[in-house]
C-alpha cells in the first residue's frame, strides 16, 4: 500500500451491526471474510482512503453481563431489545484477538486484502487505558493493574471491585476511568507505569499493527505522566522518565514505517500528544464549536497554525456522539459537513451519517433500529466528497479569508470563507452555519493574481456559473449572498 496522504478521509464502521445488517439485507451470515464485493465496491466509490473498523476485538463476557444488566436504558435505542442484541461493550476487550463471530484473524486479514485491492487501508481500536475487568492480567499479572484495599471499595465502589488472581488470592483492582468521571465498571486500569505492562502494552500494538495500517487510540491523553500520575496518585510509583507514547511509537514505526498513529485526545492537550509522536488527534474543539453553532469561536480555531491544523481529525459524529442529522438536523449538518471536509487535515466520517441516520446506538449492542435513508442528503455528501477527491485538497495551499460587512446588517459574522490555490487552480469555499440569509465581502487580496483577469466562478455544488471581473473582486472583495445553511465552493476558472 502507498503512504498516507496528507488529507485521510477515514470512513467508520461498527463492525458487529454493519456485519449482522448486513447479514439480515442478504439473507445469510456475513462476516469479515465474505463481505459482498457490492459493498466494498461502494465504500472505495465513496472516494474514501481507510475503513475503522470499530470493535473488531474480542468482547468480555463480564462485560456482556455488566452490559445485561442495563437493558434497559438502551431501549430507546433498540425499543425491540432482545438479549442476543447485548453483546458487551467494544472498550471492555477481554482479549486482542478478532471476534470469531465476526470471521477471526484469517477473516480480518482477507478484508484488508480486499481493502487493499481498491485502494482503501484499515483502521483498528486500540484501548491502552484499560481492559475487560475479566482480562487474562487480572489471574496472571495483576501487578500490571493499578491496585487498592478493601477499604477503596468501601469508599469508591464504582472505582474498585474485588478479584481473584491465579493463586486464589482475593485483590482489589481500580475500574479504568479517567479523572473527571467515576471508573468504567466493566474495565480494569492498567498500570502504565509498571514496566511489564508497558512491554506486554508494546507487544499488543505491534500485533494490531500487523494485521492493519492505522489505530485509532482510544482516550489517548489519559496515558501522559502527569495525567495519569494525578488521576492514581497514591496508587502508582513515581512516573517514569519517558512518556509512554513517546517510548512505544518509534518501535511501531520502526517495524511499519507508514502506520498511521490517530489519537483521542480532549482537554486541549492535542499540540502535546502530536508532539509525541502521533499523526493526528481528535478536533474535538472544532466540534464543540459546530455543534454550538459559534461562528466567530470557529473562524478563530482556524487561525491556529496550518502545520498544526493539518494533524486534527475533523468530525461532526462518532460513536461517542450524538448523530449529526439529529444534533444538527438535515439542513444544518450540510454545511457542517462540507466544512469539515474542505478544511486542512484528516476527516472522520461515520457509518450512517451519509444517508442521515438519527439513533446513536451504545457500543453495548450488535444490532441498529431501521431508518429510513436520507436520499437526499446522501447525494449532497457523495457530492462534496467527489469534489475533495481533487488534488488542490491534497497538495494546495490553505488560507481562512477575511469577510466584511456587504450590507446595513451584520449577517457577514454568519459567513466563514477560506480558500485553496493549486498551480494555477484555485477554490473558494463559503460557509453559512446559521438560518439566516447572509451577505459578505470575501477578500481575496491574498491571491494577486485574481485581479489579473477576470473569471467564471462555477459552484460546485450548486451548478451555478457566475462571472466576475478581477479588478472589482480586487476593489470591494468578491459579494457572496448566501441562503440559509447553504455552502458555496467557487472554482475559479479564467476567461
């Protein structure tokens, strides 16, 4: 396989209810192995560059049954739950090997081949933070685990729970968690200060990186000395003298130079995980501000340096969150969605967010609700992916454009402008987050050669041709008067 490119578009999938829907479509038990060449045909159509899988690994059956025991809050979810449908969640992994209810390692190894075949490589979970609270460690390393006292499960039993190592010996082990919520009680943390668990740590990662060309790196952040030293402090030993993302990092790229190393990361610690070694984390930031509908907070999260903006993994959904065509409705989440796709960096889209599926569904279950497809909305992304598959999105140079006041209001605040310039191509995108109708002036004093000539913009996705002089565009900005929730991508081409 090829390197990766400089703007990924990484497409998710919930492996176990893509596999069972899809089962259910074709009438018979699909697993990773004999996926239908209909369907990969269709993902490598989309124009992506890599599939995540999510929740390949092997599931917990203390998970399964922490999982039971909460049927009932899924309901709204899956409202015709049964207990087959509660499969434990996909961050409690009892064992690093690929689920052989989803086709096992053999089966994971010809997907990738067939991901290979049309140009798409394959993304998997790692979780460093913590495993199943049944995990192999607990009976035969339970050093590797932050450990307590009877006494910790007195005072925080949602922190701690009891168990039996290999010699019978009763041990207290703390829940994962990270420092602002109580622990996840169907996980066990991991002392990532032991020196055994970092090497048995190292050994999981190289076999993951093996079998894939990526991991995404489930809570990234929680493993920093410091972060990880406040959250157990009077639990672990002082930290040691390298971080564990920079000490395990340069091993993985050392056996696999092109591995992808992707971060959540949150807490604005993005700058320092990258710094580490990753290539690129969570724009959780960017996120926040989207769905917060703050115009103003986001033209200035894109001021931040390009070098850095080129490592931020862009979404508007993931498993964790909320459907964007339910947090953002159907017209709002358009612009949303171009914006996060013509902006510099990675982009995270999620299986279902095309055709505008509104149930987010818990890691907890194997099967979705049926929903009707969005075909509509569908078109609009297959539409503004076709045009990113273009070279000035991948080896162009980016730039946020300045907008000012076009008429007696202020709607101009509502507009976000930036632009690519390839060779001798150029784009121009516009952004309106908001239901207002809006009017600006966008400057595109930054490329001279504008005012040169004069132009046909053709909107992309519009299919609308206008044509502009240069010296007018270089005069007064080039007038934008855009619709509610509406986008404008302008090529510019010569006339």
């Amino acid at each position: 396989m090829t390197a990766w490119p400089t703007k990924p578009f990484i497409y998710e999938i919930n492996t176990w209810v893509w596999l069972d829907s899809l089962s259910r479509d074709y009438n018979w038990p699909v697993t990773l192995e004999n996926v239908p060449d209909k369907i990969l045909d269709e993902l490598a159509g989309y124009g992506l560059d890599a599939i995540w899988l999510m929740g390949v690994w092997t599931r917990s059956a203390a998970a399964k049954a922490s999982a039971l025991k909460y049927a009932s809050q899924y309901k709204p979810a899956l409202p015709d739950l049964t207990y087959d449908d509660i499969i434990g969640s996909a961050y409690a992994i009892g064992s690093y090997q690929v689920d052989e209810n989803l086709g096992g390692r053999r089966g994971l190894a010809i997907f990738r081949q067939r991901l290979h075949e049309r140009g798409l490589k394959l993304v998997l979970d790692y979780v460093p933070n913590h495993v199943a609270s049944d995990h192999a460690w607990i009976r035969t390393h339970p050093d590797y685990l932050v450990l307590g006292t009877p006494k910790d499960i007195e005072k925080h039993p949602g922190n701690f729970f009891s168990a039996r190592d290999a010699t019978g010996r009763t041990i207290v082990v703390a829940h994962g968690r990270d420092p602002y919520f109580p622990g996840w009680i169907d996980t066990a943390q991991i002392n990532v200060f032991h020196p055994g668990a970092r090497q048995a740590m190292l050994a999981t990662l190289l076999d993951i990186a093996d079998q894939c060309d990526g991991v995404r790196c489930d809570m990234a952040m929680l493993l920093v000395n410091d972060v990880f030293a406040r959250t157990w402090q009077g639990y672990v030993s002082a930290p040691p003298q390298k971080e564990f993302w920079e000490d395990v990092i340069p091993q993985v790229k050392a056996a696999h130079p092109d591995f992808a190393m992707i971060a959540e990361v949150y807490w604005d610690m993005e700058a320092r995980l990258l710094s580490m070694g990753f290539d690129f984390t969570y724009d959780k930031r960017l996120y926040d501000r989207i769905m917060e509908g703050k115009v103003a907070a986001i033209r200035d999260h894109l001021k931040a340096a390009l070098p850095f903006q080129k490592h931020q993994v862009r979404f508007i959904e993931n498993h964790d969150e909320q459907r964007a065509a339910e947090t953002l409705g159907p017209a709002r989440s358009r612009p949303a969605a171009a914006l996060i796709c013509t902006l510099p960096g990675a982009v995270l889209l999620h299986d279902g967010q095309l055709t505008g599926r509104r149930v987010k569904l818990p890691v907890q279950l194997g099967r979705q609700p049926y929903e009707p497809i969005n075909t509509d909305l569908k078109a609009f992304y297959l539409h503004v992916l076709h045009e990113t598959r273009c070279e000035i999105y991948q080896n162009g140079d980016w730039l946020l454009l300045p907008v000012t006041r076009a008429k007696e209001n202020n709607s101009h605040e509502n507009l976000i402008a930036y632009g690519w310039r390839y060779r001798d191509e150029h784009r121009l995108i516009v952004i309106n987050l908001t239901d207002k109708q809006s009017q600006a002036h966008v400057n595109l004093g930054a490329w001279p050669e504008i005012a040169e000539r004069d132009w046909h913009l053709n909107d992309v996705l519009n299919s609308g041709r206008y044509l502009r002089k240069g010296e007018l565009i270089e005069n007064v900005g080039l007038y934008v008067d855009l619709w509610p929730c509406g986008v404008h991508i302008f090529q510019f081409e010569p006339v």
